[in-house]
C-alpha cells in the first residue's frame, strides 16, 4: 500500500541548505514526490463580507404566527378603494408585520452592533425609504453656480480691473445666470452683453483692446470654463440620480403596484388571500437578499506566489528524485495528489535522503518552509493480514 513520509525543512534569512536525512525502513520503492513551499508574510486584513443563510423557513413561520395571520384579511378588503386600502395596510398592519420579521430574525455568529445594523437594514427594506442623511440639492447646485460665477468675476477683474471694470457693479447679474441657464444657445447672447459691457468700459479708461481683442479672450476663456461647469453639472446630476434610485418603494409598494394585491382581495378567500401575502412578502426580502443577508469578516491576503530557489533531491549517492526544481512559494495547493510527480518506474533506495536548496535572495527575512513529501510502496504487513495468515495456517 502507499504511505507518506514528510520531511520539513526551514532557510532563515534567504540561507542555502545542503543536509541529509533518514527515511523510513519500510520506504525502499518511491513511487513520486511533492513539494510545497510557503513564507509566510504579514499583510493587513481587509473588509469583506461572507453570506448568510436565508431563512426562508424562519419568515414562513412567522408570517404564519397568529399575530401576524391575523392581521392580513381583515380590513384590508374592507376599504372602498385602492388609496385607502394600501394606507390602512402602511398605518395599522405593516408596523406590526415588520416587528415581528424583524424582531424574529436573530443570528448567533453576529455580534450586538452586527444584529443592530443587520435589523435596522431589514426594517428599511420593508419600511421603504433609505437611512441615507437628507441632501439639499437645490442648494448644491445653486453653490455649483456660484462657485463659477465668483471664478468667471475673478479673471475679469483681474484682467480688465485696471481699466475701472468691476464685474459686481457693471454687470446685469440675470445677463451671467442665463450662462449657468439651458438652452445653450442663449450662452451666446450672453457674453455679447458681457463683452459690450467691459469693451465700452475699459475703452472710456483708457485702453487700446480692440472689440476683437475682447471678445476672443472672453469667449475663449468663457467656453473653457462652461466645458468644467457642465462636466461638475453632469456629475452632479448622476449623483442625484444614484441618491434618488437608492430610496427603497418598500413592502407596500410591492404588494400594492407590482402584486395588485387589493385587486386579488376579491377573488381570493380569507385563507388563500393570507397565504398570498405572506408568499409575496418572503418573494419581496428574498429578492432583495444580496447586501442584506451578510456578515462582515476580515480576510487576510495570501502572498503573492513568486520563484525563490530551486531544489535537488539525491538517493543513493547519485540518483535524482529532483534535479534543480525550481520552487514556486505560496501556491495555492488545493490538493496534495494533484502537486504529486509521480515516477514511471518505482525507484529503489536506500535509508537516506540528501536535500539541497538553493535560494534566489528573493524571500526577504521572512523563514522559508519547504514540506517534502515522499509517496512509497510499503510491504509490511498490517496486523490483521498477519492474524489471517495465522488461521489460515492452523487449517
């Protein structure tokens, strides 16, 4: 049968090894060979996320608690419409609904603070909304605007501002908002008036521009300026956007828009009409499981695999198991069958084993671990072969 004899070497500080070691008595056929070689190197961990188990039988149970069975048939094909069913729904039973889902779902591997944002997520889920803080948006792009305003008033002041041109009292300020303003094609219009304004000002102090002069440096300044404010504009606009689309509709929206569960109210039975609900709400959480239904770990990487030596294998003086095999650290090794070589005739040997490495200075001061691992025919006999062989003997 094939046995594994393990034999473990260490270099510190990049060091070369040349030793010697006894094999087993019974190894006398090596039928193949694996090395595995590792430094270890520390490394920051860094913040992931493993899933959690979805409990679909834990929210069927609760659903299906009295507290929560009861609540769905009554009143809610009761109302008149449409508007007031799904606001009876929002005010007397989804409160209840939530406490209990929420308040049901515990998980043992999360701790107190994990528990707390975990049950909180959820209740967002089915509350609908987002805990995201309130954003004033008018106001951000109102700062936008004036935030191109004062630089656009900076280079005219500091370019015209000797020729008495102050930008703040000789310029009609709705002529400078139509820039910020679609459509862009009244941006042109405006810098006509703006241009008129300081070209007849610096003109009556004194300067020799001409209307050319001042009109192409103005646009071309103008339009590199608009070209950044509609870049910042866009991205504030798909910032908004993304804001917008994260505020989740909530279980009532779901059941109400997309399930028509007021519609189905009368054709169901009382019966039917609860489980329906109750199918649909486990349908709603797990299609909104990902992100939801997770616990945050820290993970370490491993090391990045490089070359750092090569390593030769001697048995009986001058046989070769290995000659020069050039060792790759920190592989990632799933299965030691699958690193084995395995040798096409079996190689007799003797009681030792000469191993030499030889390192490329590559694994800094951290300690080389090589494991060698020798795959032999063993011939001896178990002990319940040799008590067979007893009985078979006395016959």
């Amino acid at each position: 049968m094939k046995r594994y004899h393990v034999i473990k070497k260490r270099s510190e500080n990049n060091e070369h090894l040349n030793e010697q070691d006894l094999l087993p008595a019974s190894c006398k056929l090596i039928t193949g060979i694996a090395v595995i070689t590792t430094v270890k190197k520390e490394s920051a961990p860094i913040d992931t996320a493993i899933s959690l188990a979805f409990p679909q039988g834990l929210i069927t149970r609760l659903l299906a608690s009295e507290s929560v069975a009861n609540l769905f048939y009554s009143y809610m094909r009761t109302r008149p419409t449409l508007g007031e069913s799904k606001a009876f729904f929002e005010s007397d039973i989804l409160p209840q609904m939530v406490n209990v889902i929420v308040g049901g779902i515990k998980y043992p591997c999360l701790n107190d603070s994990q528990q707390h944002e975990f049950s909180t997520k959820l209740n967002d889920l089915l509350m609908g909304g987002s805990n995201q803080p309130e954003i004033d948006w008018e106001q951000r792009f109102a700062e936008l605007i004036t935030e191109y305003k004062t630089t656009l008033y900076t280079f005219l002041t500091s370019t015209y501002g000797a020729f008495g041109f102050d930008p703040e009292l000789h310029l009609d300020s709705s002529n400078v908002d139509v820039l910020f303003q679609t459509p862009l094609s009244n941006r042109s219009n405006a810098f006509d008036q703006i241009i008129n304004k300081v070209y007849y000002m610096i003109q009556s102090n004194g300067s020799s521009d001409s209307y050319s002069t001042v009109s192409k440096h103005i646009n071309t300044y103008g339009n590199s300026m608009l070209q950044d404010y509609d870049s910042r504009y866009n991205e504030l606009q798909e910032e908004k956007q993304v804001y917008e689309q994260t505020e989740t509709q909530g279980l009532a929206h779901y059941l109400f828009a997309q399930v028509n569960i007021f519609e189905l109210g009368k054709q169901l039975e009382s019966l039917a009409y609860a489980e329906c609900i109750a199918q649909e709400t486990l349908s709603f959480i797990y299609q909104n499981k990902n992100g939801l239904f997770v616990r945050p770990v820290q993970k370490y990487q491993r090391p990045e695999a490089y070359e750092c030596g090569s390593l030769s294998l001697l048995v009986n003086g001058n046989s070769f198991l290995l000659r020069d095999y050039t060792l790759t650290a920190n592989r990632a090794v799933k299965y030691l069958s699958k690193e084995l070589i395995s040798f096409s005739e079996p190689l007799e040997v003797n009681s030792s084993i000469h191993t030499v490495y030889k390192s490329n200075m590559k694994s800094g001061v951290e300690p080389l671990s090589i494991r060698i691992y020798i795959q032999y025919e063993d011939f001896k006999q178990t002990q319940a072969e040799v008590e067979i062989k007893k009985e078979e003997t006395k016959l």
